[in-house]
C-alpha cells in the first residue's frame, strides 16, 4: 500500500510540474492542452512522457521538451525522465481541458 501511495504522490507531483509548462505561444499550460497523452513511472521512478504539439512543426518544440525534461527530473525521488515526441492521435483542440477552451475563447 505504501508503494502505491509513494507511486501516486509522484505522479501527482508530475501532473503539477506539468501544469507549469507553457508554450510561449500559447497562455495554456501544456497539459490542460492536452499534449501530454501518456505518464509512465516504473518501479525504479523512472518516468515516461508520451507527449505531442499543437502543430509538427512547433517552433517552440525543443524549448517545451527541455522545460518538460528539467521540471520533471527535478521532482523528488525521480530518477530519470524519458520524453517520447508522437504525433499519433494527431493533436486537436477536442483535447484540451474546458479550462482551456475557456482561456482560449474556444467555449
């Protein structure tokens, strides 16, 4: 039970840090976009981000990745992070949080 717990609190910590990078093109953090698909964290706490971009050719792309890379890696107890890039399901604004359809003026 406690390992559950401990596996909880860190992905809830990831979901946070999360929630604090932003594309500077856009005033949405990037997991209320909905480009982060999938969160992994094995045994060990190394973590697995399956994440896309509004757009291939995001011209923010490698600044978001360093962001997502350096905040996650800094949560306590996690021991590595690994960012894959996938553009399948191609990303829509169908993704995103009615928060942020609603920042976006989408709502």
């Amino acid at each position: 039970m406690k390992m559950e717990n401990e596996f909880l609190k860190t992905e809830e910590a990831i979901v946070k840090t999360l929630k604090t990078v932003y594309d500077p093109e856009i005033p949405v953090n990037i997991y209320d976009l909905g480009l982060i698909y999938k969160v992994d964290i094995d045994d060990d706490k190394n973590v697995t981000i399956d994440m896309t971009f509004t757009a291939p050719n995001c011209p923010a792309a490698d600044f978001i990745v360093e962001d997502v890379q350096q905040k996650t890696a800094s949560i306590e107890g996690v021991k590595s992070v690994r960012i894959n890039l996938v553009f399948e399901p191609e990303w829509d604004k169908e993704m995103m949080t009615e928060d942020a359809k609603l920042e976006l003026g989408l709502l």
